[in-house]
C-alpha cells in the first residue's frame, strides 16, 4: 500500500512497527480513557499518530491507530506564499499570524499547503516593492519554491478566519 499525502489509514496491527520510530510521547487521561499521541518518522513520510484506548485495557493490547501522511519530508517545499507588508501595519500582522497558524496545521493535516514556504516581504526595503506595494498591503503571493512564476492571490477580508482563509487559499492555489 503506497502512502499518498491525505490518506488516512486505520490500523491496529502498526503501532509496534511505528513504536520504533517515537520521537515525542504526550500521555494524557481523561475520565475514563488514555490517550498517547507521538510523532513517528520514517525515513520518507513524517506520521502522526494517535492512540485511544480504555484505561483499563492493558497497553499491549489491540486499539485503533490514526496515521496520516504529512507528506514527504525530504522533498523541498513545492510553492511559497509571500506576504508584501510594512510596519505597523495591524492588517499585515493578522494576515501572518493567520498564515503562520493555517502552516503550522498543515504540517499535521495534509492539504495542498503542507509543503508551503512563508515568506515575509517588507515593502520598504526594495524600491520596486514600494512603488508596486506601498499602498494595497497586505498583498498576498505564491510562487514556485524557486521564486519563479510569481502571481498575486485575490485579496482576502481581513475578517476571514483562519480556516476560511485556509479554503480561500485551497482555491486560489489549484488554480
């Protein structure tokens, strides 16, 4: 079975096998049940798994594991997104932290922005910026992970949260 970003896969019988490859281990309880989440690396896909079992079954026995694949964490980012700002600019500021938290999520959730890189452009550091973005800040862009092909995305509201602003970007980016 190939391992595509966005499949999810329900298994009992892999989590010994991603057991080996634990690289943080949160355990909580609630009432009457565990719950143990860890990441597993693999040397091609990044997983995050998570376990919920009664508490009163023994850790070796069978639960059900989530594994999603976050996708392939030896490939470079596909695209970036660049965000032309300034200053004190208080729209520019909460479109960022949108972004940051929309990436941030993605790295867990498969979406066609798991590979993304964010970019920050301050206007007035370049001239041609400044005479192209001065006055229409925040400016939304995406291009290649090369920084070729770039092209604007349509502005979003800054009342958007942020997972509107993720499916706004969803359908920009297939485009």
């Amino acid at each position: 079975m190939s391992m595509v970003s966005g499949m999810r896969v329900m298994a009992a019988h892999w989590a010994p096998a991603f057991a080996a490859f634990t690289s943080a281990v949160k355990v909580s309880a609630s009432q009457n049940h565990q719950m143990v989440a860890f990441q597993a690396m693999s040397l091609k896909y990044a997983y995050k798994c998570t376990f919920t079992a009664p508490a009163h079954q023994q850790l070796g026995s069978r639960r059900r594991v989530a594994i999603t694949a976050a996708g392939d964490g030896a490939t470079a980012s596909s695209f970036k997104l660049i965000v032309y700002s300034k200053e004190d600019c208080p729209l520019c500021d909460k479109l960022k932290e949108k972004l940051e938290a929309i990436l941030d999520r993605a790295a867990f959730m498969p979406s066609i922005l798991s590979d993304v890189e964010l970019e920050i452009r301050d206007v007035s550091t370049n001239p041609a910026w400044k005479a192209a973005y001065s006055m229409s800040v925040p400016v939304l862009a995406v291009a290649s992970s090369d920084g070729s092909n770039e092209r604007e995305v349509p502005r979003p509201s800054p009342r958007l949260t942020a997972d509107m602003l993720e499916k706004h970007l969803d359908k920009h980016l297939k485009s």
